[in-house]
C-alpha cells in the first residue's frame, strides 16, 4: 500500500469510530469503561489527532462487535457477502445487512416479546430517517401521537425526530427489516408514469 493510500485510510479511521459510536446510542464515557482506553484518547482518535494503533482498535472492533477491518474499511476481497455480527441494544437483536458504517443502514431486528408485558414504553428521538419492513409477527409502533401495529408484509417510514418506540404488538417476537440513514438521507424509488 502506498503512503499516499495509508495516510487516506487512517484518516478515515476517526470518523468511521464517530460514526458508529452514534449509531450505537454509545457515549465516549461508556466506551472508554468497556473498553479501558481514556476518554481523551477516544476523543482524539475521533477527530483523527491521534494516529489510529492496532492496541487501540482491538479493543473497540470487541466492544462494537465488528470486525477489525470494518473499523479501517480494509480493501475489499472480491467476496460481496455480508458477514453479520449481530449485537442487543435496548431490547432488540440488531442484524446487520450492510457493511460499512457509514450512509444508509441496513438492518434486520428481532424484537422478543417483553415478560409480563410492557408499559414503559418511552418514545426517543435522535437524527435520522426509517424505512421498516414487518417479516413476521406484530409490530406496535408508536410514533408521535399514533398507536399503530404493522403486521408482515406492511412497511412504513418516518423522520426519527418524531418521538417512536417499537414493541411486539402480540405474544410472539416480532422481525423486521430497517432501512436507517442519517437526516436528509432518505430512500428513492423509481416508478415508471402511469400508462407506461
């Protein structure tokens, strides 16, 4: 690899951490407990005045479940499969189904039902768009003022401004796909003109 090439993957490095730091809802105070790296040191590999080392990103690829060449987007090998590493986060299996960090996201989540079910339902807002697609079971999603359960085959999507919570809406877990990108990111899709 030539220096020029090196010096662009380090640089990417910082960002890419940032980036899955806030998708992962994980603050850097709670990242450097799990991981035992300081928090300056986290902040400045963040913002790239700290040159990304091997001791450093070992750690971090086991405490975001990710393999160590998603952290420095390693030149690709000509496989296209995705190889998911699935992690829980507030409840849910999250499964992903793209590879990179960052741009549009691509999960499929597993939702269990919650024993003796569940009234603590507190809507959260961050950045971003949703799209979801119900594979099987019931889907309650409660988003601003709307009580609605998805069953499969139905989609909806919405800005995560918009307080929402999920929930299994019935006894069983409930799968979905998600589409998740960061605000102004939304997806497109081409229909031909009526008559056509």
């Amino acid at each position: 690899m030539a220096d020029d090439d090196l010096s662009t993957v380090l640089t990417a490095v910082g960002p890419r951490l940032r980036a899955l730091r806030r998708d992962r809802g994980t603050t850097l105070a709670e990242l450097s407990e799990s991981t035992g790296i300081s928090l300056s040191t986290l902040s400045r590999l963040e913002s790239g005045r700290r040159k990304p080392t091997l001791e450093l990103l070992l750690p971090l690829a086991k405490a975001y479940g990710v393999p160590l060449d998603e952290l420095v987007d390693a030149p690709p090998t000509g496989d296209p499969r995705v190889h998911p590493r699935p992690f829980t986060r507030d409840g849910m299996t999250f499964v992903p189904l793209t590879r990179h960090l960052g741009g549009l996201q691509a999960y499929k989540l597993v939702l269990l039902p919650q024993a003796g079910g569940r009234s603590d339902l507190e809507q959260r807002v961050h950045e971003g768009y949703e799209w979801l697609y119900v594979l099987a079971g019931r889907l309650r999603l409660l988003l601003g003022e709307h009580d609605l359960v998805l069953t499969a085959g139905e989609a909806a999507e919405f800005d995560t401004r918009t307080p929402h919570v999920f929930a299994c809406a019935g006894p069983e877990p409930v799968e979905f796909l998600s589409l998740f990108g960061q605000q102004g990111e939304r997806m497109h899709v081409r229909a031909r003109p009526k008559g056509r």
